[in-house]
C-alpha cells in the first residue's frame, strides 16, 4: 500500500498549499478581486464579468468554495457568493507570517 507524502507536513503547510492551490488560477482571482471590489454578494454577475463561460466559471467558483475563501447562499434559482470571512482571516493568518519568513529571507539571501 502507498504511503502519501502529505502526512510527513503540519497541518498549517497543508492548508497554506490548499489555498494557493485554490488561488492558482487567473479567472480565481478575478473572482475574489470581483467579490472584494463588490463587498457583496453577486450572483449572475460573475459571469457577466468575466470572459469565460458559465461553466467554467462554476468550476472555478466551487474550487473557491470547497476551499473556503467565497461562500455561496441559494436564492431562488441561483446562487449569490461573496467572500468568507472567516476563510479570508485563515488565508491571512497562515499566509503572512509565511510572506513575512520569505522577504526576510531574501533581504539575508547571500545570492
């Protein structure tokens, strides 16, 4: 049986890999940008927005979702996102100090 690599990492690293992951796209980050310049929930809008369909744009919408950083409330028909705040706190709590480790790293990096 094969062992996964994951369990030799902290539970912190692999969540801070599960956000970036979830960031790892342009059209996702459009969206949370879209989401954050809104400060509300949109719910057609988004593909409006965007150019892509509205399919791929659900996909990307439920990679955000699975991982946190937007929530989606049904009304009606559709379904209205806006950021979690809670998942955006946890990107920032376990993103910073990782952003914080590396710059100062490099201003100590002797290459």
């Amino acid at each position: 049986m094969a062992i996964t690599k994951a369990k030799l990492f902290d539970t912190a690293q692999k969540r801070a890999a599960e956000l970036m992951k979830a960031l790892g796209h342009p059209a996702r980050i459009a969206i949370i940008e879209l989401l954050a310049e809104r400060e509300t929930c949109i719910c057609g809008d988004i593909t409006e927005e965007l150019p892509l369909a509205q399919s791929t744009v659900s996909q990307h919408l439920k990679a955000l979702k699975k991982a946190g950083i937007i929530k989606g409330e049904i009304d009606g028909v559709r379904t209205c996102y806006c950021l979690d705040e809670e998942g955006i706190g946890e990107m920032e709590a376990l993103l910073k100090p990782l952003l914080t480790n590396l710059t100062t790293a490099t201003k100590d990096n002797c290459c």
